[in-house]
C-alpha cells in the first residue's frame, strides 16, 4: 500500500478532489485543513486536523506525528496581512528570512515549498494526483469561439504572461479587444464580477486563464469549475478559455452540461 498522503487543504473544491482520487486507489490521506479556509466536508471520513494559517509550528508538528511523508498543497487561502496573520514562532521565523510584503503568490509558494522540504517533506504537484483533469486541447462543449472571440482569446494569454510574470494573477477578462479587467489578489470568481459592471454593448467577453512564467506546477495551477461557468455566464461572458494540460477541470462532466446549456464555450488553448 502506498504512504498515506498528506494534503494541506485551502479553500475551493481541489483538495475534495484529491481526497476523491486518493479513495479511488485506495491511498490513505491526511487532510491539514486551514481554519476558514477550507470546506469541512474535506475532512469528512477521513484522518484529519485544523490549523490556523499563520501556525506552522503546529502544522509541521500534525504531519510528523501522523507520519507524513509526502504532501500535496491544495485549495486557495486569501493572503492576509502580516499583523492579522498573527504568525507563531516558527511562522515569524520564516517570513523574518525570506520577507513577506515583496513576494507575490508563486514566489511565496516557492519559499514554503522550499521549507517543507528542508523540514524532510516531499512536495508533490496536485496533478500527479489528479493528471487526468487537466484540460486538454481544444472545445469541451459544442460551443466554438469566433474569429471575434479567438482574437480576445489571442489578447487575453498575452494579458496574462505580462500579469504572470510580474507574479500578480493567472486570469483577465477581454471583450472586443478590451481588457475589462486582470486578477489580482481577490481572485477569479471576483473578477468575472468586476467585468460584469464593464461590458460593453455586442458579443460578450472571454475569460482567459493561465499559467505565470516560470510557475512551480506543484502549487495553484489555474483551475475551472461548473460555478465558474456560472459566473461567467451571469457576467454575460461569451466563453472561457484555459491554458491546456496546465489547467484543472474539477467535475469536466457538469461544466460542460452547463457550459452547453448556457451556449457558450469553454476551451483549452495550447501555448508555447
């Protein structure tokens, strides 16, 4: 039998999926849930403790006594500033050597990964887990892009590697050639909002998410959903389109159900 899997659990439905596989194949899990963060039900049935975010100390200690050896980061956590984070000693310690306020989320995933591994744990990408979810190539759905919706396509990836390198979001909504807006610290679902106040009148925006440059795939690959679907559709966006093989489809069946039911497309693009 394979090692028991540790899964350090952030918001979103990522780490049920992981936990989802892990039955499949009968691998034990232990789930380090992050208080307000994750979803509960994470934790349901299986091996399991909460921990605040900013307590690393108690994170590190969880995992060596139920014999963790290898783990998967999974789920989102909204960054908190570094006075509300309330770190422990062990926290402090880190973000005094490596800085806080300069890092932008992958580098920050980097910094911890590094640390868990110079604590003795190995690291594993969600996707070792769960490859066969990511997107592949082309339609999901019976919905295609325009030549319209192709060059708003083409415009947003652009968008994107400029915002990924600078470390700042995965994600932008283009409509016409526009840039109705780029992710930044609130998130995905939050920036389909935000467009939605800016839509002009004619065929609605695309959705684009990505991968940054240089991005550790072990940590916060772009991920989609059938409520991302929804999102976009009451955003009255005209499509979603998503770095193939980098991009994770959590439940592929029902966002392509609501993606044709709403008419609108949903596709993985290749890029270089």
């Amino acid at each position: 039998m394979a090692d028991r899997l540790g899964i350090v659990a952030g918001a979103g439905a990522l780490p049920l999926r992981l936990v989802e596989a892990c039955r499949a194949v009968e691998r034990p899990v232990f789930v380090l849930a992050f208080e307000g963060a994750a979803d509960p039900a994470v934790t349901a049935g299986v091996p399991h403790a909460w921990v605040r975010l900013g307590a690393a100390g108690d994170g590190i200690r969880i995992l060596r006594e139920n014999r963790i050896e290898e783990l998967v980061l999974a789920g989102g956590v909204n960054r908190p500033s570094l006075l509300s984070l309330k770190p422990d000693w062990r926290t402090a310690k880190f973000f005094a050597r490596i800085g806080y306020r300069a890092l932008g989320d992958d580098s920050l995933l980097r910094a911890i990964m590094r640390e868990l591994e110079e604590e003795g744990f190995r690291v594993l990408g969600a996707e070792s887990i769960l490859g066969a979810a990511l997107a592949p190539e082309g339609p999901l759905g019976r919905c295609l892009p325009d030549a319209e919706a192709q060059a708003d396509i083409a415009l947003g990836f652009k968008i994107v590697r400029v915002l990924g390198a600078l470390d700042i979001g995965q994600a932008a909504v283009v409509q016409q050639g526009l840039v109705l807006g780029v992710e930044a610290i609130e998130g995905t679902d939050a920036l389909i909002s935000r467009a939605a106040g800016l839509r002009r009148e004619g065929p609605g925006g695309v959705l684009v998410k990505g991968l940054k440059p240089g991005q550790d795939r072990r940590a916060d690959l772009p991920t989609i959903g059938p409520d991302t679907v929804k999102a976009a559709v009451a955003a009255g966006l005209r499509g979603v389109a998503v770095e193939a093989g980098a991009t994770f489809l959590l439940d592929r069946p029902q966002l392509v159900v609501e993606a044709d039911r709403a008419a609108i497309f949903v596709i993985g693009v290749a890029q270089p």
